[in-house]
C-alpha cells in the first residue's frame, strides 16, 4: 500500500509541476503549433527515410555476401538472448527518436 501511495503522489506532483515546463515567457507570446508541426513532421519522414536506405542498403550487402552455396547449406548463428534481442531493436530506434522528441518539445513549450 505504501508503494501505491509513493507511486500516485508522484504521478500527482509530476502533472501538478509540469505546468512549468509549459510557460511561456510575456515578451514571446504563443507558439504557432502548424509551423512547429511542418518542421517535425519533417525530421521525422528524414529519419524514416534514413532508416529505410540504410537497412535496405544492409540487406542486399547481407544477400550477397551470405549467399548460400548449395541448398542444404544451413546458418549457423549464435542465437540472441532476450536482452540483446531488445537492445538490437531499441538502441537505434531511441537514437533516431531522440532529436523529434526535441523537437516536439521545443515546438510545445
């Protein structure tokens, strides 16, 4: 029950605070959301695009180089545990994402 209360008062504070992140100085006035939307919206299909050549780029290296010789010729791969298998997603996917996130937050704020 302790653990609940911690976890809730903190959920609590966090949207009770987080009016903070989202003032606006007086001399700046409101940001235009459309301008801010165009320029992530921007950032984002760059990086899909980016990802896009480079794994497809990837494949078609993988497809010729580890072609296989004959048909019974089998891989013989170590297999991922769960954590790499994660990481192997997650890694790039969070450093692709991290500059649209700043982005959006500098378009929101």
């Amino acid at each position: 029950m302790k653990k609940l209360t911690l976890a809730m008062s903190g959920l609590v504070s966090t949207v009770l605070l987080s009016g903070q992140a989202f003032a606006q100085a007086a001399n700046e006035g409101l940001a235009i959301p459309n301008e801010s939307w165009e320029h992530l919206w921007y950032e984002v299909i760059l990086d899909i695009t980016i990802i896009g050549v480079i794994m497809a780029v990837a494949a078609v290296i993988m497809l010729i180089k580890y072609k296989a010789t004959s048909p019974d010729q089998v891989g013989t791969a170590k297999e991922l545990t769960s954590v790499q298998s994660i990481a192997y997603a997650l890694i790039p996917a969070a450093l692709f994402m991290a500059d649209d996130f700043y982005l959006a937050a500098n378009g929101w704020t």
